[in-house]
C-alpha cells in the first residue's frame, strides 16, 4: 500500500491509503541530472539579434556564453545540448565548462583556471541531428550543490534554420559575441539576452533521487528576479538540499494542448519518464487550459472534464515508471484581464479542479498552494503582498510562500 496525504489549511496532514508500487529507491550512484531547462521553439522575437540571426540561420561564427544554477553536486559533469525543435542539423565546433566569475549568475566571465573541455566520443565538436540531443562526455570538474555553472559553446558555421531550440524563459542573462572566444576569460561588447539556447540538461554521478516538477509561467518564474535564482523551486531546494530538483516548467503551458511548448501530455515521456534520476514529480499546472478555454458553461465542463481524466493518465503513465506523482492545487487569478471573466465560469473551474485535486483520490499526496497564495480577505484573489499587479503571477515572496507549503519530506532521498 502506498500513503497519499492531503496537505490541508495550517499544514494538517490526513494520510490515505491505496495499492501501488512504492517508488524505487537505489543506494548506486548513477548519473542523475542536477538542472535542466524544458527546450521549446524559439518564437520569432525571442531569436538572438542580429547580427546573430540572418534570414535563414543563426549564431554563425558566434559563442554563447550561458550560466545555469545546479542543484546536487558531484565528482564529474556532463551536459545535454537539444536540438528538439531545429529545422536543421546543429554542428557544435566547441564548447567548455567551468565556473562563472565570483560564482555568479548571469555573468559573461568565467574564471581561467576552472574551464574544462567538453567532448563527444573524445571529439572536440559534434553534430546534433534534426529533433535530437547528445549529450557530452564526463568532465573531471568538482560542481557543489546550489553553485552556478558556466556553459560556453563556439558554432562556426551557425545553424542554417530559423527554428532554434531554447529555452525563452531562462530569467538569466545569457551572452553572445562573435569569432571563437569559447575560452576567452571575459567577452568584452558581448550582448546580453535572457534566454538559454541549446543546453538542456547538466547531469552528475550521485546516489540521490530526483524531483520533477511540471509546470507552467508560474514554476518557470515570471515575477521572480532576473540572475536571482528565486522561482519557487529555487527556494523549495534552499530549504533542504537533499535530492536534485528540476525546472520543467515554460511559460505559457497547458495540460491539453500545446501552446507556448509541447503540452504536458506530449511532453511527459521526455521531461519527467526519460529525465535520469527522476522518482518522483510535482505537477503544478491547468491555470493556463482553464484560461484560454472559451467562458461559457460548455466549455468550461469540457476543460474541467478534460483536466481531470488527464490528471489521472499522468498519474497512471507515472507510475508505470514507479514515479511517486504529488499535485499541487491551482492558485488565484481573480482580477486578471485576461483569465477571469465576469460571470466567473473560469473561477468555478478552479474551484473544480482544486476540489479534486484536494480530495486526495488522484495524486500521491498534495500541496496547496492555492491556500498559501489566496488573499485570506478575498479567496478568490491572490494575496496582495505576493502579487506582481497582473494578479496571476507571483513576486519572490509569493514564490517563497508555494515553497514553504511544499512537505520537506518530498525532498528526502
């Protein structure tokens, strides 16, 4: 028998019962991945400038310089390039990795003495085919749990499309400069972007599981600070640096369909099922289909019903894999222009799905977030302190407040 607990108000615990097979658990270090970043298609305006992008390619004869903020630490490193979205072969000619200057995010210099080659199959470049990922060969570089890594590659020829796998959402200032400068200490008139192009994964050898969490705009960090590393995950891992904790989450995204990125039910293989690692997931999510549905009654049945049975295969294709599936309940957009409306359909099936969601019949065990970040005044509402002024996304200390009501024991091994 496995427990689910519904997380009540005041952090009141009620355990439940019910058949299935616990997670799998392994003292063996294996590779596991420490930071990952969900690839998407790079939207039109969110391609790197000119003159890195031309009419029919990208990032010709130019280096890319990006940081990104581990999780777990370990002996040795590797790193996964993606080209999942790109309309033609990536050749990488180099890339290197070490540590940023001072240790922190967002910076275009790295210190000298930490940077390390990374090659595939002893090959300084490679080659990424059309809709695939390579991942490099194990570097000899210590990494420490929660530092900041630098990630730098070098393409002399570019890639000859306009479809660029990335990451839109990185809220980290990524750096680009023409001519191979991929070991060049600083990158003097190097400019700044904050999204991160090509890399999706940075793995390490480690006995310790790892967390998936999927989600949206919301776990991705829009509100959060710029180079701060303060989504909710970031501050979830702060509280208890025990197992590796994932970022799958890109704003925009819905449980149903595809949007901004893959919708959950395309992407779940490929973020959570294939991730190394990964035994357990967080799905925090269904703000966005309950938006973009139409308000009306009809529609709003429709996407509640819909919701709800994909919860279930979630649920079910999870633990096909022996992955421990926690949910988290959906918080407020009351007052945002885009999702409430008058009659308050969409708010109706918030309530819907939340009050599935704390039933405790569909997920493992439950967060709510909906309490930690309503407006005790006005339910319906997000709390003032938490509200960036768009009333669905949260500041950092909204997103400090989704993190304490996640159960630290969620984060043990």
């Amino acid at each position: 028998m496995r427990r689910r607990t519904l997380l009540g108000v005041g952090g009141a615990a009620v355990p439940v019962l019910f058949s299935g097979s616990p997670a799998a658990a392994s003292p063996a270090r294996r590779w596991v991945h420490t930071w990952v970043a969900m690839p998407q298609l790079t939207e039109p305006g969110n391609l790197p400038p000119a003159p890195f992008t031309g009419e029919s390619s990208v990032l010709v004869d130019t280096t890319l310089r990006q940081t990104v903020h581990i999780t777990i630490g370990g002996p040795r490193v590797r790193v996964r390039f993606s080209n999942a979205f790109g309309g033609a072969a990536l050749p990488i000619t180099a890339a290197v990795i070490g540590r940023p200057t001072d240790g922190l995010a967002g910076v275009p210099g790295v210190v000298p003495g930490s940077l390390r080659p990374l090659t595939f199959g002893g090959r300084p470049g490679t080659v990424v085919p059309i809709g695939a990922q390579v991942v490099s060969d194990p570097v000899d570089l210590a990494v420490h749990t929660g530092e900041n890594l630098s990630i730098t590659v070098y393409l002399a020829s570019g890639q000859a499309t306009l479809n660029l796998t990335s990451h839109p959402g990185s809220r980290t200032t990524s750096y680009l400069v023409q001519g191979d400068q991929h070991t060049a200490p600083d990158l003097p008139g190097a400019v700044g972007v904050a999204h991160w192009y090509l890399i999706s994964g940075v793995e390490v050898p480690a006995t310790a599981p790892a967390l998936a969490i999927v989600g949206d705009s919301l776990t991705d960090g829009r509100g959060s600070t710029t180079n701060g590393n303060d989504r909710w995950p970031d501050q979830l891992f702060a509280r208890r640096q025990r197992i590796a904790v994932l970022n799958q989450a890109a704003g925009g995204n819905r449980i149903l369909n595809d949007g901004l990125g893959p919708s959950v039910l395309a992407r779940l293989d490929r973020d959570v099922l294939a991730t190394g690692g990964v035994d357990r997931m967080l799905l925090f999510e269904g703000v966005n289909d309950i938006g973009t549905a139409p308000a009306d009654v009809a529609s709003q049945k429709q996407v509640t019903d819909d919701v709800l049975f994909a919860f279930e295969q979630i649920v079910e294709r999870a633990h096909a894999r022996d992955i421990t599936v926690y949910g988290a309940t959906i918080t407020p957009f009351g007052g945002n222009t885009g999702y409430d409306d008058p009659d308050g359909l969409r708010e109706a099936s918030r309530q819907t799905l939340n009050r599935a969601i704390r039933r405790g019949r569909i997920f493992d065990e439950t967060a709510d977030f909906d309490v930690a970040a309503r407006d005790p005044a006005t339910p319906r509402r997000l709390n003032p302190a938490y509200d960036t002024g768009d009333h669905l996304h949260l500041n950092p200390a909204g997103y400090a407040a989704l993190a304490a009501a996640v159960p630290l024991r969620w984060l043990s091994p």
